[in-house]
C-alpha cells in the first residue's frame, strides 16, 4: 500500500487526496486514479497485494444442495468507489473490484446456524477502463480489465481471454456495466435494494417485449434461424458445443438425456435425473423449469415460457442444433 500511495501522489493533481493519510472509505481518496501498480503498459495485470484494507461493497454466500454454506464471495473496491457510485451511477475509471472465494463452514453458535469464511481460494480482478486503453489484449474489454489470481499462486495471473473465461457469466448483470449490483448495499441510491436488472430482462423476453439475445452468445450463432422468443435462453445458455455460462451449452440438447452436456458443473438433482430431453419433456421444462427435474439449479432463475407457440419455437430450434 506504501508503494501504490507513492506512485498515486506522482500521477497528478487529481490524484493528490491519496496523500492524505486518512485513506478511508468514506469517499474521495484514492478513487478516479489509475491503478498503474497493478497495471503494466501493455495491460498485464498483478495481483492487488493490500486489498484486504479496502472497503468491501458486500459479500455473496453459496450453498451446496442441501442448502449448507460452501463459500463466500466478499467484494472488495478501491477506497471512495462506493461514495462516487452514488453520485454518478458509474464506477470511476480506474476503479479496482476483487472478489475473494473463500470456502466456508457452519457452526451452532448463539444465534443459531452461523456461517462464516474459511480458506482463500480464488481472487476474481476488474479494473475498469473508461478509455479503451488496450484494445488488443484479451484481457480487456467492455469497459474493464478482466483478471484471475489462484491462492496457490498469486503471483501468476492464469485468466487469458475474458470473453471466454468471464463475460458469459456476467450477462445477466450486463445493463449496470457487468457488475451485480443488487448484493451492495454501499451502491444503492437513497439506501433501497434496486431489483436485479437482469431479471427484468428476463421478465420482459418471457413476456416477448424484448429480443435480449446479448452480443457475446449471439456470437456464437449457427446457421438455422434462431426465434426470437430463444432471447432469453440466450443470457444462460449458448448453443456453441462445449460453450457452458450460467446453464449448460443447449448443443444436442434435444435427445440428450438431462445433466449430460460435457464439463458442465450440473445440481445434484440434474445430473442424477433420467429424463430425456424429447419434445414433451422440454415443453413441460420451458412451461415450469421444476416440473420435469424438481429441485435443479435453473428454477430460481428462470420461471418459464408462458406462450405456446413460443415454446414450440424454441423445442424445435433446439431440435435442430
Ligand atoms: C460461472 C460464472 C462466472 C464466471 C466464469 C465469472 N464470473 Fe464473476 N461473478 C459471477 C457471479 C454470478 C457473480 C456474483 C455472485 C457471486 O459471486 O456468486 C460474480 C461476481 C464477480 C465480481 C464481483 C463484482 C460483481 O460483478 O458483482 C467480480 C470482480 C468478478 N465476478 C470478476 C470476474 C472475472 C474477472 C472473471 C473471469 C476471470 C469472472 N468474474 C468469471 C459469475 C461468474
Ligand atoms: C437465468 C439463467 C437461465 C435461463 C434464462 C434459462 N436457463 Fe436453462 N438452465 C439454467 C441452469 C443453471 C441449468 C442447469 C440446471 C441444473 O444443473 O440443475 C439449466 C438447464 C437447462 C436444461 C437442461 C440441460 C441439460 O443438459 O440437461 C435445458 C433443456 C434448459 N435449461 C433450457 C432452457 C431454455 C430453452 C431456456 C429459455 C427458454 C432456458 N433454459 C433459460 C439456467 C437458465
């Protein structure tokens, strides 16, 4: 942190507050500098060392089946991000996001089930770049910097192209710039939780408002026409073979028995089902995701096709793919 001080006092007259010793987080320090200590000339990115005494926006906590916590994600910024969120609504250039994986345990203490951090696993790296300063690194792009760092070496950056190892998954969260805002309390305007915005987007394709096929599945196109009420498939699957995001690739998927797409990581309740996606089968999926598979992963994130002939159109595009 002595380091990074150092340099952020040399880069210029905006960057002067960082000087100040009082480096906390309520806004206004070090925030709207570029992160030149972590960033090299031609884009590589290093590893935050000091992050653990940045500000966190929040945390996630996941679960395993049974509902037991097996991980926390706790999201650290840059000094003075939040604050500047609030004002502008956008993330200052140079803006630093970790998001340290750390496993999890449960204990019974006073105030029942508790669950709390454990080992560090993975560190998950943007740096926002308002500027489109390296246009030919595959780390970069659609606004950020996009980095991965292993606890058994933090040394060694290990992500190589951030539209295959990182864009997919942060579709849904694409209209508040990639960034799962609605787990920040720090962000939120007036204090109020907004309501995702991806789900309503996926509340507006199911009500066919919107085709919001997103540019990087899109790219993945194949030949046969694809309809439009399969938008909204679009933010969790891609039909590339092998292509997996949030859901499993759909390639083959018509005929293929459940749970079966190749290095997907399924539910429990999918990979053990031995349903067989045919025409009846994936209509009674599309119209209610629990009624074919209860208890899979894609249920709280989906609610269904209400149109027939929607669903006809997807069954059979999928039929051809
Ligand atoms: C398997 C899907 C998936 C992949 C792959 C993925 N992310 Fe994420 N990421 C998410 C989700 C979902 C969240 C929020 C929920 C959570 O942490 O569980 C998130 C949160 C984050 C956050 C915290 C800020 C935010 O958006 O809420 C950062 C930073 C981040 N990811 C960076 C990356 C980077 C960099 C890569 C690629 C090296 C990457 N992610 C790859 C799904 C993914
Ligand atoms: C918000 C994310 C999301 C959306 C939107 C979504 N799905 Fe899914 N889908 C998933 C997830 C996650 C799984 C994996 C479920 C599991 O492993 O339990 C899945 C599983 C499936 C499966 C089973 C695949 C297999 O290999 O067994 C099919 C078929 C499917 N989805 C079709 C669709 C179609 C068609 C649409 C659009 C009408 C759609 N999904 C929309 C997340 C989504």
């Amino acid at each position: 942190m002595l380091a990074k001080s150092k340099i952020l006092c040399v880069v210029g007259a905006l960057a002067l507050a960082a000087c100040s010793p009082s480096n906390s987080n309520d806004g206004g320090t070090d925030v709207g500098a570029w992160p030149s200590d972590i960033v090299s000339e031609n884009g590589d990115i290093a590893f935050p060392e000091g992050f653990l005494d940045w500000p966190t926006l929040g945390a996630w906590s996941t679960a395993d089946e049974s509902g037991t916590a097996n991980g926390m994600h706790q999201v650290y910024a840059t000094p003075g991000t939040a604050a500047a969120y609030r004002e502008t609504g956008e993330f200052p250039d140079g803006t630093v996001l970790v998001k340290e994986v750390r496993g999890a345990a449960t204990a019974s203490l006073s105030t029942g089930a508790a669950s709390y951090a454990t080992d560090k696993g993975v560190w998950f790296v943007m740096v926002k770049d308002a500027k489109g300063r390296f246009p030919d690194n595959t780390l970069w792009g659609d606004g950020w910097g996009w980095a991965l760092f292993e606890a058994k070496d933090p040394s060694k950056q290990v992500a190589t192209d951030y539209k295959k190892d990182c864009l997919e998954c942060h579709i849904p969260a694409k209209d508040t710039d990639w960034i799962y805002i609605e787990a920040y309390p720090v962000l939120w305007k007036d204090g109020k939780p907004p309501i995702p915005k991806w789900l309503d987007g996926v509340k507006a394709a199911i009500d066919g408002e919107t085709d919001d096929a997103p540019a990087a599945m899109s790219a993945t196109d194949v030949e046969v026409e694809r309809p439009t009420a399969f938008g909204v498939c679009s933010s969790c699957h891609s039909v590339e073979k092998g292509r997996n995001g949030i859901g499993p690739s759909l390639a083959g998927v018509f005929g293929r028995t459940a749970g079966s797409a190749d290095g997907y990581n399924y539910s429990e309740e999918m990979k053990s089902s031995d349903a067989v996606w045919d025409a009846t089968n994936l209509d009674k999926h599309l119209t209610d995701p629990k009624s074919v598979v209860p208890g899979n992963k894609m249920v709280p994130l989906f609610e269904g096709v209400v149109d027939a002939n929607d669903r006809k159109a997807i069954i059979d595009y999928l039929e051809s793919i």
